[in-house]
C-alpha cells in the first residue's frame, strides 16, 4: 500500500487534467445552501454508470471536497459514463501563486486541477496546493503545503446505485445456480451422472 503513494502522487501531478485559481478563503467558502443535499432529480441528472457484463446498469458518481481551516475551498463532481468522465467544478491551479507560497509545480503546471490557498504572513506565509486527478483509471487527491497552523483536509464521497430490481434479479439468477450446483453434486454423488 505504501509503495502506491508515491505513484499516486506522480500520477496526480503528471497526469491531471487542466485546472484552479488561487482565491482566498473567504471568495471560495460556499454557505450551506450551496453545498446541502441535492434533491433526487437532481442527483438522477448528475449520476453516471456503466453496464456491467451481465446487463447489470450501476451508477457511479464522486464529489471531491477540500477544506484548509474548515472552509471549503474546493469541490469537484465526477460522473463516470459509457461517454467517459464527466467532471464538473474542476479548476486550473494558479502555479504561480504556488510558487509565491514556496511551492514548485514544474514544467507541467498548466496540466495540473486543483486550488492554491495563501498562507497567513502573519503566521509565515507559505501556501497549500490542493491538487486532484480525475482519470479513468482512478480519483486521485494531493495536499503540498508549506504554511503554517493549517488545517487540511480532503473528503471523497463515492455513490453507487444499482437499482433494486437488478439486485433482486442477481440474486434470484444466484440462488438459481446454487440450486443447479447442488442438484448436480447430488447426482455425481449417486452415481447417476
């Protein structure tokens, strides 16, 4: 596990769609209104998925959320389907507001989502890059940070729908199979078959 880490955060750096501007705590933080629970048209109209190879359809959905001191300063939706990735409130980061804050994000910055959020000069100044990879191969979040007394955190909320009757008919086809399985034993095992 520790050995993906690293990979991770090449990955997020190297990889990672075009992206954010640096803004202040303040000019970023969203009230609770704009960040409350979505009604279920809304979340039908957001959700993406993908067939499985039994016909099963599942939706799959995520909301990246970042805070530094408890604000929200980011927040990204991401639907996967069959087009693709759908992503929604990515931003192009601001290297060179990292940069000011001490943080070099090289050559490929203008490939780089995610917020940078200045540091407080009376506290040292310095500033936290929060950078995200949104790929088909996986969601992927990076904190560089060079202030100081911040607090940094980054939520991840993943939905999966799979709509009931699928369920129901996945498990009637199993318990199906069992059945079969079981017969089959019986019969090898008295030599009928």
């Amino acid at each position: 596990m520790l050995r993906l880490a690293p990979m991770t955060a090449l990955l997020a750096v190297l990889l990672a769609p075009a992206a954010a501007s640096a803004l202040t705590i303040e000019e970023t933080y969203l009230s609770d209104q704009e960040v409350g629970p979505l009604a279920i048209d809304d979340l039908d109209s957001q959700r993406g998925g993908f067939m499985t190879p039994l016909g099963f359809e599942v939706g799959f959905g995520a909301v990246l959320t970042a805070t530094v001191d408890n604000a929200i300063v980011m927040q990204t939706q991401i639907q996967w389907t069959d087009q693709g990735i759908e992503t929604t409130g990515a931003t192009p980061v601001d290297a060179a507001a990292a940069l000011a804050g001490g943080i070099d994000l090289g050559p490929n910055a203008n490939q780089l989502t995610g917020v940078v959020v200045p540091g407080d000069p009376a506290n040292g100044g310095g500033a936290t890059a929060i950078l995200s990879s949104l790929q088909t191969s996986g969601i992927a979040n990076l904190i560089l940070n060079t202030a100081n007394g911040r607090t940094v955190t980054t939520n991840t909320q993943i939905t999966l729908d799979v709509p009931a009757q699928q369920l129901n008919m996945m498990a009637a086809n199993q318990i199906q199979s069992r059945m079969q399985d079981s017969l089959n034993l019986a019969l090898r095992y008295a030599g009928i078959r």
